[in-house]
C-alpha cells in the first residue's frame, strides 16, 4: 500500500454524480466519500489519471433538491472508481459543500482550519 497523500479530511457522503468528460457521460453514479478537494466516484472505468470532467452531485432535502457543479481531474484510479480533485467551483456550491463536510466530520474543528488554509 502506498502512503496516505491526502491533505484534506474526507467524510463518507452517499449521494449520486453525473460526471461528463468531453467523450462521455455517466448518470446517477454513487459517490464514496468527499472533501473540500475532492470525491471518490463509483462505477467509472476506462479512463486515464489527468483527464478533466464536469461533475454535478445531487443534494435531496426535505422540500428541495439542489446540484452542485464543478469541473474537476481524475488523479487516481482504482478497479470500480475513480478520485476526481475539484479544480473549479462556484461560490454558492463550495459553500454547499464545506457545510456538507462541516456536519459529517468527526472533528469540526479541524474542518475549519483546512478551509482557512
């Protein structure tokens, strides 16, 4: 096993992607766990580690449903999933997403001082 790389502390979080590269597109897929920077996406196979997408994860309340958008970069892959980095996100949708990994840390505090960094 290689050396734990990442920065940023990740939360489970289930909710379906649809993910568009310029030569196709999937629907509904199942995500594994995100961060600030980045998600772990199930059933995605055939592509290659530097490959850009947009990536929109579906947000369900209890009177709303919401997407978040964001252009991201496949930088690792495994047999059924692959890690996207997110390399651009509107300001309403990182504000969704830092909330999202606010309420599911295990440690809050810690959560705040990666978005100060």
């Amino acid at each position: 096993m290689g050396t734990e790389r990442r920065k940023n502390t990740r939360v489970p979080f289930q909710t379906t992607a649809d993910v568009i590269f310029h030569d196709k597109q999937y629907s509904n897929c199942a995500t594994d766990d995100l961060s600030i920077k980045g998600v772990s996406v199930l059933g995605i196979s055939g592509h290659r580690p530097g490959e850009t997408c947009t990536l929109s994860l579906a947000l369900s309340g209890s009177t709303s449903q919401l997407r978040l958008t964001m252009k991201a970069e496949i930088v690792h892959i495994e047999t059924d999933r692959i890690g996207l980095h997110f390399n651009e996100i509107d300001l309403d949708s990182f504000y969704h997403l830092k909330n999202i990994i606010y309420y599911n840390a295990e440690d809050p505090d810690t959560i705040e001082q990666e978005f100060t960094r």
